[in-house]
C-alpha cells in the first residue's frame, strides 16, 4: 500500500484483500474437509459449515 502512495489505491488494495480472504477460508474449509468427508455424519459436516458461515458473516458484520 505504500508503494502506491495514494489514498484510493491503497483503499483498492485493502478491498481486494478483504475479499479475498473469506473467500481463502472457504475453499481451504472445503478442501479439508472433502479429505474427512468419510468420518463425518451429514450433520456434523452441515454444523461446520454453518460455523464456517457464522465466522463470515460475523468479521462482515
């Protein structure tokens, strides 16, 4: 952000990565847990999720 030395494109860049990084949680969470996919219940894999979108909704919040 400093490289820039501009207010506006320092803003983009601190947009861009706030994007970014629910979207990261997301797909690692997903990926994890497609590996454990076997060893959960439906349930339990549904309650995870909605932690997951807890958590999102909350920093977005």
């Amino acid at each position: 952000m400093l490289k820039f030395n501009d207010i506006s494109k320092a803003l983009m860049v601190n947009s861009m990565l706030a994007l970014l990084g629910p979207m990261i949680l997301l797909f690692t969470t997903t990926i994890g847990l497609v590996g454990v996919s076997d060893k959960f219940s439906y349930g339990k894999l549904f309650m995870i999720f909605a932690g997951v979108g807890l958590i999102i909704y909350a920093v977005r919040k």
